[in-house]
C-alpha cells in the first residue's frame, strides 16, 4: 500500500502535527471508533512515510488533546471523537516553552505600538514612556478550534523592523527576534496567579463570566539582562494544567 498523503495548505506545519490532524479526521468520522486502537507507531511510519519520532509526536498531540490514551505495551486507544479539550504545559527548560509555542497556535488579533504608560511600565519593569509593540490574541491547541488561552504580548521597539515576520510566523516569536537580530535568551522569568475572568476575559475564552483561571506572565531576557519580551497569559482552569519536574540536588 503506498503511503497515505497528507494535504496541509500551509507548508510550515510540523509534520507531525499534519499526521494528528489527519488521524483526528478519521476518528471524528468514525473510521477509528470509540474503543478501538490506533495503528502502532510502526504502522503509522509505513502508512505516512515518516520517522518513528514523528509518529510518536503525532499520537502525543491526539492524547494531549484527549482524543487517545496510550497504554504501555498495550497500544493506543480512542478515548473520544468530540473530546473537551485541556492542555497540559510540562515546563522544565526555555526549550519545553519554544516546544509549547510550536504545538500550540497564537492567533493574533490586534497589533498596536504605543509608549508606556505608568502601570505598564511597573508592570513589563520598563521607563514610562518606552515605544513598544503590543500583539494581542487567543492561543489554540493544534487540534482544537476553542481557545485555551489569552495572551497579550509586549515587544520593545527595537524589534519593529521583523514586525511583519513576527505577526506572520508560526511558533515561538521569541525564537525568531533570536535568530532576526542575533540576540540569545539565556532566562525566562515565570510569576503565577490564580485569578478570576472579568465578563470581557470569559467572553473571548467562552467560559462563564468569573471563573478561575491562571495568569501567568513571562518575561524573556538577554545574556546581559536587557528584557526581550514579555507575555501575559490566562489560562481558564478547566482548559489548562500546569505540570513541573523538581529534582534534588546531589551533595558532593
């Protein structure tokens, strides 16, 4: 049987992402029914053409977004063909947030440069009055057409001459100012709060007007400390778990 072909209109879609979405059609479909298992990762390279390590992101992304669950020497099995979608973030490096930012999707819907107001100054640790860019818009999983996230994110004007390559890019926009001007992010600083949604916030998230979510605001920054980008993040509670590995350190 020649391998299966996978038809994303948009060439920089990972590919396994385009393998996720393909098996998400077939089991929304109903071909691959509730209960029943998903070909084995080896199954999956022979009918697309692809690595094993594509194959396993691919049912990676299904199970995050609780199409599947996968059982250790047992296979993978459909759990449900109209899941409730929860992402589950597992933060132990800068690299698992440039993953995040891959297999996730920003959808920008407002850009604005403007200067620093006071709030905003304390708040992004800048000068009142700094030019800044603001990009606003809703964070979707690959597989899922409700938004698990709103972030705001600010960019200092210095990096206005990549803005049309920032709003047009797929994945980390951090990774792209890197390699754009040739700046590194040695640190990322991460505070966390538990909240409630105004109206507006639960509005654009489709959840009931209050409910708890997590602010989580990051802020990306040089070798020498100057301050990159900041992002401002709310996660609603019943689409989004926060998970960290902390290992002990070893005394000599």
């Amino acid at each position: 049987m020649p391998p299966r072909r996978l038809t994303a209109n948009d060439p920089s879609i990972p590919l396994y992402q385009q393998v996720a979405d393909s098996l998400r059609g077939d089991i929304e479909n109903g071909f691959y029914a509730v209960g029943s298992s998903l070909p084995t990762e080896n199954q999956l390279c022979d009918q697309f053409d692809i690595s094993r390590h594509t194959a396993r992101d691919a049912l990676r992304l299904l199970e995050q977004a609780g199409y599947v669950s996968r059982r250790r020497g047992a296979g993978t099995y459909v759990e449900s063909n109209r899941p409730k979608a929860k992402y589950v973030q597992m933060l132990s490096s800068i690299d698992d947030l440039f993953r995040y930012a891959h297999e996730t999707r920003f959808e920008i819907e407002d850009v604005r440069r403007l200067k620093a107001s006071q709030a905003l100054a304390d708040f992004l640790i800048c000068e009142p009055g700094a030019p800044l860019i603001r990009l606003r818009g809703r964070r979707f999983q690959a597989l899922s057409s409700r938004p698990f996230s709103l972030t705001e994110l600010y960019l200092a004007r210095r990096f206005d001459s990549a803005l049309d390559a920032i709003v047009d890019h797929r994945g980390p926009i951090c990774a792209l100012i890197e390699e754009h001007f040739k700046v590194r992010i040695a640190r990322i600083g991460q505070d966390i709060q538990a909240i409630n949604l105004t109206k507006a916030e639960a509005e654009r998230l489709d959840v009931k007007d209050g409910a708890a979510a997590l602010k989580v605001v990051r802020r990306y920054y040089e070798d020498d400390g100057s301050l990159i980008e900041v992002s401002s993040n709310l996660y609603p509670g019943t689409r989004f778990t926060y998970t960290s590995w902390l290992d002990r350190e070893e005394k000599a």
